[in-house]
C-alpha cells in the first residue's frame, strides 16, 4: 500500500500535476475574467471591458512566465533558483509596467479599471503560487531517492 502511495505522489509530481495545477488556474482565471467581464459591462463606457480583458491577458501571462520558471528552476541548486526566480520576476515586473504605461498612456485604457483588475489578480496568483509551491516542495520531500 505504501508504494502504491509512493507511486502516486511521484507522478503528481510529474508534468500531469503539472497540467493538472494549470487546468485549476485556467478554471480560476476564466472566473474571475466572466465576473471581470459581466461588472464591466454594466459600467458607461466600453474601455472598462477592453481594461479588464487586458488585465486578465497581462496577468496570466506573468503567472505562465512566472509558472516556467519556477518549474525550470526547481530542481537546480538553491542560487540558481533564486537567480532564475526572483531575476524573472524583476524581469517580469518591469515588462508588465512598460505593457500597462502603453495601454494608458498610447491606447488610452482606462487606468483604475486595467488596475483594479491588476490587483484582484495579483491577489489570486499569490494564492496559486503559494499552493503550487508548497505542494511542489511537499512532493519534492515525500517521494524518496533512490
């Protein structure tokens, strides 16, 4: 019974759990983006939407970059893990604000809508990332070397 456990945690741990992760954020993302869509709608104008479609676009991107990475990463050293993680995620944040300046400023999005959708976002990718790490790192600890 044991190995058969053991068998199935190692292969939760394997690009199917990793698919499995993306298929609860995609359910998580297509949610949030229909509320997104549906209060937008019901606003004046029809930059809110085309706001909250960007946000939503802008947002799953950096969570895949962000995902790639720390899937890259890993099972490398803990420097290099840290290099690739927290550099990408500088990296990442300043192409989002350089992709946000140009929406407002170039295409005139309307900022508090493609903002608001920023935030609710960044909120439920801390979450995503959290669990995903910490079923990664709990994986990493239960399945044995050998």
């Amino acid at each position: 019974m044991n190995e058969r456990r053991n068998d199935a945690v190692g292969k939760a741990g394997t690009a199917d759990g990793g698919r499995r992760f993306l298929a609860w954020v995609a359910v998580w993302y297509a949610l949030l983006t229909t509320a997104g869509y549906l209060v937008a709608v019901n606003l004046e104008g029809d930059h809110h939407v085309d706001s909250v479609l960007a946000g939503a676009i802008i947002s799953l991107s950096n969570f895949l970059l962000g995902f790639a990475s720390v899937e890259y990463a890993f099972d490398k050293s803990h420097t290099t893990f840290l290099k690739v993680v927290l550099g990408g995620m500088v990296g990442r944040l300043m192409l989002m604000a350089l992709v946000v300046l140009a929406l407002i400023k170039l295409y005139a999005f309307d900022a508090l809508s493609l903002m608001l959708t920023l935030l609710g976002y960044y909120i439920v990718n801390l979450a995503l990332e959290i669990v995903f790490l910490q079923k990664k790192v709990s994986l990493k600890n239960t399945v044995p070397t050998t």
